[in-house]
C-alpha cells in the first residue's frame, strides 16, 4: 500500500537511483485519446545495493501496484507538488528585490526536490538461490503478464526458456548470461562475486495510470507526443530520470486501430487485439542502452513517407503537409550519407525517423529522442520557398548529428555533456562545409565565435564546471547560456582539430563510434587521452589546454597595432593582452577594461599573415600567454617600394593616424613608402579569440578588395563602417564590394547594411544613392522606371536585393527621422510588387518590404 511521506533529503545510491542501477526497462502502456489516459506497467529490472529498499522517480501519476519479482513489495510514493513544507512566506515581500530573492528561492527548492527519487520501493530478501528463484517466479511471471496483455487485448510476446529464466531478452539477456557464467578462468573469490551480483538483481513491476498529463506528455486533439524537457521523462512513467542511468528498453503502445505509434529502435512488428478489433500494438526495441529521458512517443493518424534514397530513414507528418515535407527532405540523405562516410560506420540506432507536427502541438521547436525526432512542421516548405532552406537543412542535420554524439554515444557525467554537444555541432558543420559550401562554413564559424567572445563573460559559460552542474541544476544547458556554450564547445573543438590536423581528428571520432568499443560513454578524461594518443597532441599542451578552455570561463582579448619602420624593414607590433571574464575582487590588473585570470594566459602561438607587395607571409610570433602589454618586431620580405610624390585628393577627410599605434605619417604615405597591402591576425581562426586590430585605413580597403577569405571581408567592413570620418574612397569600397557578383552573398549583404551605416548629411547620403542605385539596376526597367516583376533565378542575388529595403530603411538624417527619398523608395517596392510568372514564392520578399516600412522614423510631414 502506498504511504504518505516526507520528502528525504538525499537521493542516494548510484546515479540518482536511491541503490539501483538499471539493466534493463519495459515499458507497456495503452492509450486512451478520448480521455486523455495512459494506463499499463513498466519492468524495470535493477541491480540492487546491500539494503532493502531503492527509490525510483515518478510524478502526476497513480501508483497501483508494486511487484519485486512476483511478490507484492511495499512502497511510499510522494508526488513532487504535494511537497509545499518550504514554500517562503509571500507576506514579508516588500520590494522588488525579496520578490526575486523569493522566487528564485521557491524555484531552487523545487529544483532540489525533483533531484531526489519519490518512489521508495521495499522488499524482503529471499533466502533461496537465485537460479531456484528465477525459475520459479519467472515462470510465474510470464504466465501473469501473459493474462494482463490478454487483459489490455494484447497479444503475448513469446519468448524462449532462456528468456523467461533470467526475465529479459536482447542484450540484457546476453549480460546476465555472462554475468552468470563467469569468467572461466577466475579465481573462486571472483565467482562468489559474481554470484553475489546475480542474488540483488530484481525484476521490479509497477502499474500505475496516467490521466491528463501536465508536462513531458501531451494530449492535443488526436495527437499524442513527448517532449525532451529537461527531467521529465518520470511524468509520463515511472523510471530513474537520471543522465548517467543507461539501458536498453523494450517498448510497446496500444493505441485505436486508426493511429500509429512511433517510438524508439527498431519497430519488430504490430498486434492485432483478439478482444478488441479497433486496438492495435506497436511493439519497438532499443537494444543501445539510453537514460529514460530519450525515450519519446507519438500517437496520431500520421502520414509516413520512407527515404527514396536506400536509408534507413522514415518521414512522418499529418496529412496537410504531406506535400512540403516530400520537398524538405529531398536533401536529407545527403546528412546521413555524409556522416556514415566521415564517421566510417552505419547509423548505429536501427531505423531514423523525424516527425513533424504544427507549431500549436508542440512544446518545443526540436524535441530528441533515441533514433527519432519531433521537430515543429513550420520548418517544412514547398519547392517555391527559398529563404528556409539553408536553415531547415541545417536543423534536420543538427539533430541528426546528436542521433550520434549525445544519444548513441553519451556523457558519462554531467560536465562531459560539453563534449558530445560539441561533437554534433562539429559533425553538423562537416556537412555544412560539404554541402553549403566551404563560404557558408567558415562566415557562420567566424560569427558563432564573435558571439561567444561577447557572451564568455561568466561562470555559465564555462564548459566543464562542477560548480557549475550543480548550482544551476543543468539550466546552463538550455536558453542563451545554451546556444553560447553549444557555441564554445564547437570552437574548443576546432582548435583542437587544428593542433592534430584533420585526419587525426576524424580518427579520434571513428574511435568513439565504432561499433566494437566497450563502452557508449565519453568522459572528457578519455577524450583528452585520446588527443594525445590518436591525435599526437603533446601532454604538456593538453596539461594546459583544458584547465584554461574547457574549465575555465572567459576568451582572450588581444588588442594589436602597428608601425613600420622604413629604415630596418620591421613591423613594430603593440599587443594587448586581456580576458572576456569578467573581474574578480582579487584580479591583479585591467588593460583597456580586459580583465585577465592569473598570469597563465591561454596556450599556444597565434599566427600573423603580412601581405606584402611580393606575396603573403605567415609569422607564428604572437604567443597567446605573456605579459599583458608587448612588442614583437617581424621583419618585412618585399623591397621598399620607389619613393613617389604623394598628391592630396580632395575627397580624402581624414588621414587615418587614430587608426594606427605610433605611426605619425598619413596613410597614404605609409602606404606609399612601406611593402605593407594589409595583415591579418589568426587569418585561419586556429583560436578562439577577441581580435582588436588596428592598420591605416587604406590597408583595410586593401583588404576589401583584395582578400578573397570571406573573414577577412567582414572584419574589413566591420572596421569601414565604425570610421568617424568617411573618405570617398571608404563609401567606393563598399559600394564595389556589393555589386561583386563573385563575392559571397552574406559578406555583400554586410556591405549593404555599411553602406546605409555611413549615409548621412556629411557624407551627401552617398550610401543610401548606391544602395538604390544597385536596386535598380537589377530590379528596375530603365525605360519606364518601375520595378519588373519578380524573377527570382539567381538564388545568391536574391538575398542581396531582399537585404536592400532593410539596409534603406535604417538611413536617418540629422533630424533622426528617415529620408524622404527612402520612404518613397520602400513604398514604391511594395506597392509595384508582381510576382505574377515567378517560379518562386515572393511571401517572404514581401515580409522583407513590411518589416522595412517598419523600420522607417516617419517625421510629422511624411506621417
């Protein structure tokens, strides 16, 4: 019977198991749509402590009945919301602060009590033999659940003596054979072990009910569905909810005869009910072992559409976007092909299949589970929508790559989890890189890492922190602190990849997966082991290189300028050093506002790439520890070039020496008489690092030009754009650089926007003339000067051109308020929009014109 109790105040027991480690687990249910029930039992068979009693998690559910292999065993089940003892007394609030001070305290204690198991279970120890036992109670066992199948209109599972003697199948079966067999040639001590291993392990019985489901499980008209929510697979059964307890599980759903169920594994077959003909059971094994909370479900009238491309993938979805989800998926065979090539192994989790449902059912936009996926439909589109395919192809395979690092191969404690997060956004970017183009990966690598400087600033980031894991309950792993950790992980990676080079890299990952490896855990000690084994990274560079990336928060800061001296043929260059983090009370210096962490710094050599009159030269000079101000000296290759005289153009405002450390002369000048095109520091982003570079101005527009590395392009505009005074020459730059059709679309869509940044009175709005200029030279007919109807063709020139109205709509005066003439320019597109003969959809072409009027300051006369 069940008991009331108070909540304990420890868990216990090995992986938040109260004494129970899980072998195997059964999960049998039917499902009521009309009245939202789930009803039925799981067989969850442990491994047990030394004492009577193990604990379980459970909640929003009725507990009727506990079995330990066949006999009736006490249990105290305290459901987590009847547990208000240490709710704060709402009376006392009296300001903003004690009402914040309060909820986070009333969130924390919740937190802590969902931490701890719910579910004692206690049991009398038999005094027979386990091999007696087993026999007998299993025998009887079978013959029970066979009654309650037939109960719920089921069809008995037949299994073999072996089977029904050690009460499990599959891979449990074969682990319980070994470990009662023994090691042939261990001693007797060891087979007493072994032995005594075998006598606590129980086959533990629960059937309960589940009746309209708050969390993890959703009833939504005739629709079932899970959700990955953090912690909550023990809302829609009973299991231990813990990311270190592992198994395999056997699974079967009975559901009315005109829906499906799809579930985890491999899907054996489906049961006909002999007593009621309109109820069916689907029956799945999932004989990789995986924590409860990759156990998902999905019950509706689905439409299953299976991969044409010999995979073993199926596409699920409602009937009503039947028609979109046959256009997304045309590519999806490439992801999978892609990783089983780089990865050099099958798909390890049996049948794939991704189910979409409206946005309005699910909880969350990706919701993983084991060798399936629950994604909301609004990311399908039909083959007339264009501005959704790079970023559908890049989720679909982003969650294919966690089927990889995550589920199949997982963290063996909690602050590992960076680890296999990074593995998957690192196998993603493979396929971005093979895919979408090498452009496309290294301009989204170059942003991801700009976002992690600006956000590193603080313990949450910090990939492997104790401290962390524990004072925010695993909610660093989720929100903005999740995207910018998931960020980091990706670039601690890489440059990991860099200092191996890729082959040993792709080695180190072919190791992790590979079928015959013991264990489908990773710890970032056994990662670390294999960098220096597999990937030949010394020991004394892997000493320093975790502390200070994995369990350590903050990126470095340099700051650098330059100066030449003409008569050595040097380069003079000022570094800075400094740290994202912020300050600490017992931090020793500041440099420019940068906080660093000690004197260690970070390891490695960064690189300086000086492009020179006669070529490009690599200097590994600038070390990334060392004093927090430094000068370096690199000695130039290229002749100083013939002393010219230097003519002063009108339209140049500025000459550029705040732009430069200790270089007096202007800079044309100094572009005149020194060998000096343009440098660039880290050009191949082997480091994760904030990068403040100051060259003349001349140099930057050089680098414009010149540079064909889509990095260096946007950190040349990001630089242009922030110029307080604005040169002819600058405004030429980027008016040249967009209407570069061989340059990349995203890098000539930043033009567009720094070219609306610097139109102004000052500067005769000469970037808001070139943006619509550009516009119509592409878009408009030139005799009768409105725009031609839509043709969308060029897919990289489409982007740019959607860009325009926005950049256009930014453009202020001095008055703050928009120009007229870009007002008018707006209004003109949407009005005269026709996409009457275009192959393409126009709808968000639209959206790009509405949310650029959007954008507009109308001033009293335009209102």
């Amino acid at each position: 019977m069940a008991k009331a109790r108070k909540q304990k105040g420890d868990g216990g027991g090995a992986g938040g198991g109260g004494g129970a480690t899980v072998l195997h687990q059964k999960l049998c249910v039917s499902i009521d749509m009309e009245n939202q029930l789930i009803y039925g039992y799981t067989e969850i068979k442990v491994l047990l402590a030394d004492n009577d009693t193990f604990a379980l998690h459970a909640d929003n559910m009725t507990i009727r009945s506990i079995l330990v292999d066949g006999e009736t065993a006490e249990f105290d089940y305290s459901p987590y919301w009847k547990n208000e003892g240490d709710q704060p007394n709402w009376s006392s609030i009296s300001c903003l602060k004690t009402a914040a001070d309060a909820a986070c305290s009333t969130y924390t204690s919740s937190l802590n009590r969902e931490a701890v198991p719910n579910l004692i279970v206690s049991y009398e120890r038999s005094v027979k033999s386990i091999t007696e036992q087993q026999l007998e109670e299993n025998s009887e066992k079978h013959e029970e659940n066979s009654g309650r199948l037939e109960e719920h209109g089921l069809k008995p599972v037949q299994a073999s003596d072996d089977q029904i003697v050690n009460g499990c199948n599959g891979s449990a079966m074969e682990e319980q054979k070994e470990k009662e067999n023994g090691n042939e040639k261990g001693k007797e001590n060891g087979i007493e072990t072994e032995t005594e291993k075998v006598k606590n392990i129980k086959l533990v019985h629960i059937d309960y009910i589940l009746e309209k489901a708050e969390t993890s499980i959703h009833f939504v008209g005739n629709v079932l569905h899970s959700s990955s929510q953090i912690r909550r697979a023990h809302c829609w059964f009973p299991c231990i909810d813990s990311t270190t307890q592992r198994c395999p599980f056997d699974l079967e759903f009975t559901v009315s005869m005109d829906l499906i169920a799809v579930s985890n594994g491999d899907l054996l077959y489906q049961v006909l009910s002999k007593e009621d003909p309109t109820k069916k059971t689907y029956v799945y094994k999932l004989n990789t072992p995986v924590s409860a909370h990759w156990i998902s479900l999905v019950v509706g009238p689905l439409e299953v559409l299976p991969d044409g491309n010999d995979i073993s993938v199926s596409h699920i979805c409602l009937s009503p976007a039947l028609s979109k989800l046959r256009n997304t998926i045309t590519f999806f065979h490439d992801a999978y092909s892609c990783y089983e090539d780089y990865l050099s192994t099958t798909f390890p989790l049996g049948l794939y299949k991704q189910i979409f449902l409206p946005p309005e059912m699910t909880v969350l936009p990706i919701s993983l589970g084991a060798s399936t996926c629950i994604f909301s439909s609004d990311i399908l589109h039909d083959e007339k929508v264009i501005d959704q395919i790079i970023g559908t192809r890049i989720k679909l395979a982003y969650a294919l790559a966690k089927q990889w690092f995550g589920i199949y191969t997982s963290a063996e404690e909690a602050n590992d989890e960076w680890l296999l997060d990074g593995l998957a956004g690192f196998l993603t970017e493979i396929f971005i890189k093979r895919f979408l183009g090498n452009n496309e990966a290294r301009y989204r690598r170059f942003k991801a890492n700009s976002t992690v400087c600006e956000s590193d600033v603080s313990g949450a980031t910090a990939l492997s922190s104790p401290a962390a894991s524990s004072d925010l309950y695993g909610t660093q792993t989720i929100g903005s602190y999740g995207k910018v950790r998931s960020l980091k992980a990706v670039a601690v990676l890489q440059m990991l990849e860099k200092q191996m080079g890729p082959d040993s890299f792709r080695k180190i990952l072919q190791v992790i997966v590979a079928p015959n490896r013991a264990s489908r855990t990773l710890s970032t000690k056994e990662f670390r082991h294999l960098a220096n084994k597999v990937g030949n990274l010394e020991r004394p560079f892997l000493k320093e290189f975790f502390p200070r990336w994995v369990e350590s928060c903050g990126c470095p800061v340099m700051r650098l300028g330059i100066s030449y001296s003409k008569k050595r043929n040097m380069i003079e260059l000022a570094v800075s050093r400094g740290c994202t983090a912020k300050a600490t009370p017992d931090s020793d210096s500041h440099t420019n506002g940068d906080t660093r962490e000690g004197d260690a710094g970070w390891p490695g050599m960064m690189s300086v790439r000086v492009h020179e009159t006669d070529g490009a030269y690599d200097h590994p000079v600038l070390p990334m520890a060392g004093e927090a101000l430094q000068v370096i000296e690199i000695q130039c290759h290229s002749k100083v070039a013939a002393k010219r005289v230097w003519k002063s153009k009108k339209s140049t405002k500025f000459d550029g020496s705040d732009d430069n450390i200790d270089v007096s002369t202007q800079e044309n000048r100094t572009s005149i008489e020194s060998p000096l095109q343009w440098i660039r520091v880290d050009p191949e982003m082997e480091y994760l690092a904030e990068i403040h570079f100051h060259q003349p101005v001349q140099m930057w527009i050089n680098q414009l030009e010149k540079d064909k590395d889509v990095i260096s392009q946007s950190q040349a505009i990001s630089v242009l754009e922030k110029l307080p005074q604005l040169s002819s020459a600058v405004i030429n730059a980027l008016n040249n650089f967009l209407n570069d059709t061989k340059a990349f679309w995203r890098v000539r869509v930043e033009a567009a926007y720094a070219l609306a940044v610097t139109a102004s009175e000052a500067t005769d709005f000469a970037g808001l003339l070139h943006l619509v200029k550009f516009y119509k030279s592409h878009r408009f007919d030139a005799d009768i000067g409105m725009p031609r109807p839509n043709d969308f063709h060029d897919i990289p020139e489409y982007f740019v051109l959607e860009a325009i109205p926005h950049a256009v709509a930014l453009v202020r005066s001095s008055d703050k308020n928009s120009p007229k003439g870009a007002i008018e320019f707006i209004l003109q597109l949407l009005k005269y929009n026709d996409n009457n003969g275009n192959i393409y959809s126009d709808v968000y072409w639209l959206s790009a014109m509405v949310q650029a009027i959007g954008e507009l300051e109308l001033g009293q006369q335009e209102r």
